[in-house]
C-alpha cells in the first residue's frame, strides 16, 4: 500500500508581513499659516513623520472576501494603496499572487476625459489587447448607466457618476483581486442594488476581494473574514460578526466618553 501524497496547502492569494508605511507631512509652503510662522520664527514649519500602518500581517487565501474596518485615519486606504503597489513599504513585505483591480474614486480616472474615453483609458492600464477591450467596452458602457453622460468630462460628473463608472471598469477588467475603496456607496439605490448582484457573481467565480468600507451591513454580507484596523494596527481580526461587535461596543464607548461641548 502507498502511502498517501501529501496535500499541498495553496498560497495565498495576498501575504502581509509586518507591514508598516510612514510618510512625512508637511504644510504647503504658500500656506498662511507657514508665512506666519517664518515671520515670527525665521524658520519653516518642520515635517511631521506619520505612521500611517504598523507592523500589519496578515492573509487573504484565493477566493475570499476580506472586510477592513476602522475609523477615518486609521490607514485603511493607505494599506489598500500598499496592496495596490501604488505605495512602497517602509518596512515589511506585501505579496500579491494575481492581478489587481483598485476601485477608489479619483485614481486611475482622468477628470478632463469624457467617460468612454477613460473605458478606453482603463483597459489600456491593465494591457488588454484592442480585441478583448472593444469586446469589454459596451459591456462596461452598458453597466455604468450613465447615457449621454458618457460623452461629456469626467470632471463634471457628481461623485455618484464617478463611482458608477469607477466601479464598472473595475469590475470587467477580469481581475483576480479586487480592491474596493469606499467605493460601493455611490449612486442611486437602483444602481447599488445592480452592483451588488455584480459583486455576488464574482465571489461566486472565487474572485480574492478586499473591501474597505464603513457599511457594516456590506461587511455582513459579502465578507468571509475582517479587520479592525486601529490607529495604523490591527486591533482585531477573524469572523466578520465578531469584528463588528468589537468594532460596534468601541465606537459606542468612544461616543459614550465625549466630553459635552456645551
């Protein structure tokens, strides 16, 4: 009798290790505040480091959907741009096996295009060939639901428009990894409910996602794991529930311990 092969675990599809991304900040030079403060001091305002994600680790296997978390600061964003490649490391590594789709309003769109023409200009980034991006376009044109609107400058559309079209060239690009930026709240409730069964069929295709998103109930219904990212940490991860209720109690006790401003 031959003993069995062993079973090989599969990689997964995003390995996080002890990541951490600081940046410095500093005040425009033009500001009236830095004038101020050269008049008084003869000097500048200095920079101010910013810790933005500390020493995070984590995995994300091949088709799962992980929820992230956190109140505004907490360095979500930063971390989905880290995922992205779109940040460097400060220290720490980011592996990602596949590829990526990042849905965030405002990045990869040209607001002085017309919306058919960053269809085009979103296929191009990701290297579709002319064949499978006029096979995507209508389809992608159809999906956004926004007409005549797609003829006219981006940067007249109102946020919701943004996010519609943002959100449909993501979704069709074929990625294996979709990072989703608080991106899922734009448009009506029709267009919501349209986006939804989009992000229900690629979970079902086993497509990795990662969503960063202050709907709980968004976490509720699409995650299979979560984080709770705190001040650049991770405070807590594991099921999506039990996220929410940790995540729930400190925003209630946070709001709870506010002083009266009266």
């Amino acid at each position: 009798m031959t003993d069995a092969p062993p079973i090989v675990q599969a990689k997964p599809a995003i390995a996080v290790e002890n990541l951490s991304i600081d940046y410095r900040l500093r005040l425009p030079g033009g500001s009236a505040g830095s004038d101020i403060l050269k008049f008084v001091t003869g000097k500048r305002p200095a920079a101010r480091m910013v810790n933005a994600v500390k020493d995070v680790s984590f995995e994300v296997p091949r088709g799962e959907t992980l929820a992230i978390v956190g109140r505004n600061g907490a360095g979500k964003s930063t971390l989905l741009r880290a995922l992205s490649g779109a940040l460097a490391p400060t220290q720490g590594r980011v592996t990602v096996r596949g590829r990526v789709s990042l849905l965030a309003l405002g990045v990869g769109m040209n607001g002085s295009l017309s919306g058919r023409e960053n269809i085009l200009l979103g296929g191009l980034a990701v290297g579709l060939d002319h064949d499978r991006l006029r096979e995507l376009y209508d389809e992608i044109a159809d999906f956004a639901q926004l007409g005549e609107y797609l003829d006219y400058p981006m940067n007249t559309y109102s946020a919701g428009m943004r996010s519609r079209l943002a959100f449909a060239v993501a979704v069709h690009l074929d990625p294996e990894i979709l990072l989703i930026d608080e991106a899922l709240g734009g448009g009506d409730a029709g267009f919501a409910e349209h986006a939804r069964v989009k992000m229900a069929e690629l979970m079902k295709e086993g497509r990795t996602i990662i969503l960063v998103t202050h709907g709980l109930t968004s976490v509720r219904s699409m995650a299979t794991q979560a984080i709770w990212l705190h001040q650049g940490a991770i405070a807590e991860e594991g099921d999506p529930e039990h996220i929410i209720a940790a995540y729930m109690r400190y925003c209630r006790l946070e709001h709870v311990e506010l002083p009266d401003e009266n």
